[in-house]
C-alpha cells in the first residue's frame, strides 16, 4: 500500500511552480481587467432567475432539498441591510454600483418542518475598488428558531491604505459573535458580486480554446480566502468553468450557456444547483410534498 502511495508521488521543482502561479496569476489579471462598468450593467437582470438544489439519490433519483432566487440590479450600497430606510442614505450607503440578492430555502434532513432560510445581499461600485455584502440565515423547526449572519467590507484604496483589507464579522447560531477576520487584498480578487456573475464577465468568443488562470475569491462557507485556479472551456452548449480552491480535492464545476448565464454547478460533495423556470419548481416540490412559500 505504501508502494502504490509513493508512486502517485510527483515532485516539482518550488521555483517553477511559484513561476507558474505568477503565470496564471498575470492571465487572471488580463480577464479580470475586461470587468469594466459596461461590461458589469449587462449583467443586471431586476427579474429572479430561479435554482432547485438536489443531491443525488439511487440510481437517476434526485434528491430536491432546496431552492433559490437570484437578482441582480443597479443598488447603494446602504441595501446591503434589509432594515435601513433606501430614502435616508447618506455618505457611503449611498454609493451606487451592483447589488445582487440571492434568497434560498434549505430543507434540513428531509423534514418539512425544520427549513432553513438565507438572505444575501452583495454590493460592488462599479469600478470594483469597494464591496460590502451581508448574509442572514433563519433555521426554524416547528415553534424554535435560530439565527446566524455573516457580514463583510472592503473599502476602496485611499492614500493611506493604498491595499486595502477584507474585513468579515460572522454572528454564529447560538448568539456569539465570533472575532473579525481581516486580509490585505490579494492580487486578481473577485468580489462576491463577480461570483455570481462571473460566466457573464469572461470573455465567449467563438471558437475560443481553453483559459487557464488564477484569482482569489473569499468563501463564505470556509471563510477563508484562498488562491482559486480556473479553467474556463468551450463546450457544445456553452460554456464550463473548473475552479479548484486552495487545497480542495476536486473542483467546483460551473456549466453556462451561450450568454453565459449560469445554468449548472455542481459542488464538491456532489449538491447540484439546477436553473428552472418557476412553475415547474412549484409542481415540482409541491408533488414531494415539500414548503414551496
């Protein structure tokens, strides 16, 4: 056994390496300098795009545990918190830029009375150099109900902090609120925004070849903020992007069509994120018996 481990063994010399990060690194700077306002207002879509999550099961079976909304439209950034009043914004909550919102319902082990709620709202200027996002989740079974958040900031450079730091807050389910998480930006960094539209951003030229290079995107679920390296493909209906983050097994898998609007991922524990038209979610959930509203 040890024989066939040593085998799989590849060394690789550390000065290449770091060679060719720098390599995938100055391609993923190309890409991302392509991410100009214009390009950023043709992805807005006031009208929600709608994604049922499944797992799945035996065989062909597909095990439908949640769903999603998604919008994404010109905002402030005072929007990113559901409780403020959009007519008293002042100083930086009144910043415009791009605001997306994505609500999601999550069934917790099947049972139709334990769901999970979660409201995310992310900002962007439009000339990428700020962001603040914050994410609300609601757990309810029967009469008990919990909740966490998750909340982050990055300002745009100034003279004085010409690399300016990512800052996130998580509010954690049982009430505590753990210490404030901070990093200087990294070169190549996607906004959360970015991620959402991210298939809309990169360039789809026809008879493209495949892209490979690297960025950095913080990840809410980890709450880290690692190096990610992308391939981005042709294919016969679209588009697929391969991210590989940090020192994750396998990819994150993202499938697009022509116009680059997302309509597949697939997760590393295998969850898939569908898109689907909203009357065929209704029926659906509603013929697995599953809390549609």
């Amino acid at each position: 056994m040890l024989d066939r481990a040593f085998a799989t063994i590849e060394l690789k010399d550390v000065e290449k390496l770091a060679g060719a990060r720098a390599s995938l690194l100055g391609i993923g700077s190309v890409m991302t300098s392509l991410f100009t306002e214009q390009a950023l207002r043709a992805t807005i879509h006031p009208e929600p795009r709608f994604y049922r999550m499944w797992k799945p099961g035996d065989g062909s079976e597909k095990k439908d545990f949640g769903y999603m909304a998604v919008r994404v439209r010109e905002g402030k950034r005072g929007e990113v918190d559901a409780s403020k009043d959009a007519r008293a914004f002042k100083g930086e909550d009144a910043d415009v830029g791009l605001l997306a919102t994505v609500d999601a319902r999550v069934v917790v082990n099947g049972d139709a009375t334990h769901t999970l709620d979660v409201q995310s709202r992310y900002f962007m200027t439009f000339d990428r150099a700020s962001e603040s996002w914050s994410m609300r989740s609601t757990e309810r079974q029967k009469r008990a109900e919990r909740s966490s958040a998750q909340t982050g900031f990055r300002a745009a450079p100034s003279v004085g902090a010409p690399r300016p730091k990512i800052r996130v807050i998580t509010a954690t389910r049982d009430g505590m609120t753990r210490e404030p998480q901070e990093w200087s930006l990294p070169p190549v960094y996607l906004s959360q925004v970015e991620l959402i539209v991210l298939g809309e951003l990169l360039p789809r030229v026809p008879d493209a070849e495949r892209i490979e290079f690297a960025d950095y995107a913080f990840d809410q679920r980890e709450e880290k903020l690692p190096q990610r390296r992308e391939t981005w493909t042709p294919t016969t209906e679209g588009w697929r992007l391969e991210t590989l983050a940090g020192s994750s097994p396998a990819p994150l898998l993202q499938d697009f069509d022509s116009k680059g609007r997302r309509v597949r991922r697939i997760d590393v524990d295998g969850t898939v994120t569908e898109f689907i038209e909203l009357a065929a979610l209704r029926t659906l959930w509603k013929s697995k018996g599953l809390p549609v509203e």
